[in-house]
C-alpha cells in the first residue's frame, strides 16, 4: 500500500485521541527520517519497555551448580536488534506501506510468525528492511488509560530504537521513555 499520510484506523477499544497522537507521530517519523517501508503492529493490550530491544528467552547453563545438565531460560537482549518476539497471538494488526517501491520482497513477509526462541533471537530487524521504520502500538487504550508506542528505524545497518509509555492524566502524556528523550517525543506528537 502506498500512501501520502498514514492513517491509522481506530479500533473497538482504541482511545481516539491516543491514535491521533499515535499518527502524528509515525508520519513526522516517516517525514523526518525519510523512509521507504513502513510497518504498523497493533499489539493485544499494553507492553512495557522490556520489549525495547528484547529478543527473547534461550537456554544456558546453570552458574551456581556448573553441571552440564543444569540449564536454565534467561532474557536476551543481543548486540543486533532483533525483531522483539511477540507471541502471534497479541499481534492484532500488521499493516504495510511503501513511499517507493524497493523491490524488497523480505519486507513482505510477516514479522511475528510462530517459531522456535532461537529462531527469534536471529530473526534480526535489519535484515527486513534497508529503510524502514517498524512502530509497534498497543490496543485497549481506551479500557486502560495507557499506551505503549515503540519505534525501530533501520537505516542500512543502523538501527535506533525507541520506547514511550503514555497515560491519560487529564489528556494523553508521555510518562515514561526509553531511548527518546521526552522533549522530543513531544514534539513529534505535535
């Protein structure tokens, strides 16, 4: 889908006013970095800014026991950004737009798709798009008074990442970011 201005559809649970600062956003993104692909998620409910970068859960051994069999799950946050390792089943939406054409058919693809962790902490952000921008937005705004918004610019093999948490305190507000500075996040949401 090509575009002029996205416009991002509100849904049964979506705060209004939260979607208009969440487009106001993506297109002063999309302005500002000036972008060929870009991808919409729509994630169930809220996410915190642990997914900032995560890229999953994997296997290592036990360092109070150091017996080979002793493993354990820990969280991974690998040096190349990943894409962050939603379960299918919270992804509601992925919704694809091209300013250009690029020819990239990995673009194409799904990002969230049932597979193995170790697949997961592979499955880098970099290898999806040469210049893209990939935001990630929870759903039941509306219900809980808070949004998450989360933002991946790939720009060859750079990547900068972004997190921002918004409540509605008498009007929506940035209460927390990670990444951004806060004055910054503002102002794109202008």
């Amino acid at each position: 889908m090509t575009f002029k201005r996205i416009k991002i559809k509100i849904n049964e649970g979506d705060s209004t006013d939260f979607i208009i600062i969440l487009e106001e956003i993506v297109n002063r993104l999309i302005v500002n970095n000036d972008v060929a692909e870009i991808r919409v998620v729509r994630i169930k409910n809220w996410f915190d800014h642990k997914w900032l970068n995560y890229s999953g859960k994997g296997v290592t051994h036990s360092t109070e026991t150091f017996h080979p069999d002793h493993v354990v799950l820990s969280d991974f946050w690998k040096e190349r950004i990943t894409v962050p390792p939603f379960n299918p089943n919270r992804v509601l939406s992925e919704i694809r737009y091209h300013r250009s054409a690029t020819g990239n058919k990995t673009f194409e693809k799904s990002l969230h798709n049932w597979q193995r962790s170790s697949d997961n902490q592979n499955n880098r952000i970099g290898d999806k798009s040469e210049n893209g921008l990939f935001i990630w937005y929870s759903s039941e705004t509306d219900k809980n008074q808070q949004g998450s918004i989360m933002a991946y610019r790939v720009d060859k093999d750079d990547v900068e990442t972004w997190y921002a948490n918004f409540q509605n305190k008498d009007g929506w507000r940035v209460t927390k970011a990670k990444g951004i500075n806060i004055d910054e996040l503002k102002d794109l949401g202008k």
